[in-house]
C-alpha cells in the first residue's frame, strides 16, 4: 500500500513538473523539451490540464489511479493512465488530452471500472 501511494504521489510530481510552473523532473534533455513542449500546448490551450483528467476519471471510473504520462504521437497528445479495477486488475486507458475523451481501453475486466463503454477500441 505504501508503494502504491509514493508510486502515486511521483507520478502527480511529474505530472506537476509537465503541465505547470513549478518545476520539472529531469531525467536528460530530451525529457526536459518534452515537459516544455507539454507546457506549451498547455499554455496555448491545446491540451487539457491533467487534473481535470483525474477529476473526471475519479468521479466517474470504479477504481484507483496508478499513474500517468502525457505523450504526443503524430501531433496529437494522449494522457495515459494506469488503474487499479475493483477487483485488482490493471487497466490502461488512453485519452485525447485536447478534449479528455476516452480513446483506448486496454485490460481485463474493463466493465467493472463502469467507465469504458462497450466497444471502445483496445
């Protein structure tokens, strides 16, 4: 349980230091222009603040949080996140960070989360 909460507690760091001012965690260069260029498309509205995201997934999903990344693929930006499902399984769940739709579902028993829709793409 411990690992679990510092587990959270590094990825919401990260997730501070990729969307917002108050620093970044730097692993080498090419993390640090990631962060600047998540900071970027954040400031220019391109992307969603990641705490709305959580909010949302908190409200809405029978489950708990592990962790996130934010990454760009072909220009658009996908929030990822990892869950714990109520009965232990481990989902992930891919997110359009402009508009925080729901994009991909991938894991076991993914309808007890209560917030995937049947046939989402995995």
């Amino acid at each position: 349980m411990r690992l679990l909460f510092l587990s959270t507690i590094f990825c919401l760091l990260v997730a501070i230091g990729a969307v917002s001012s108050v620093g970044v965690l730097k692993a080498d260069d090419s993390d640090a222009a990631d962060a600047r260029a998540a900071r970027r498309a954040l400031d220019a509205g391109e992307i969603r603040p990641f705490g709305q995201l959580l909010a949302q997934v908190e409200r809405d999903c029978r489950g708990r949080f592990v962790e996130m990344e934010l990454e760009e693929d072909d220009g658009r930006w996908i929030y990822e996140i990892k869950m714990l499902g109520p009965q232990g399984d481990v989902a992930e769940l891919e997110y359009d960070a402009a508009d925080l739709r729901l994009l991909e579902a991938e894991g076991k028993r993914l309808g007890a989360l209560e917030c995937v829709p049947p046939g989402t793409p995995d």
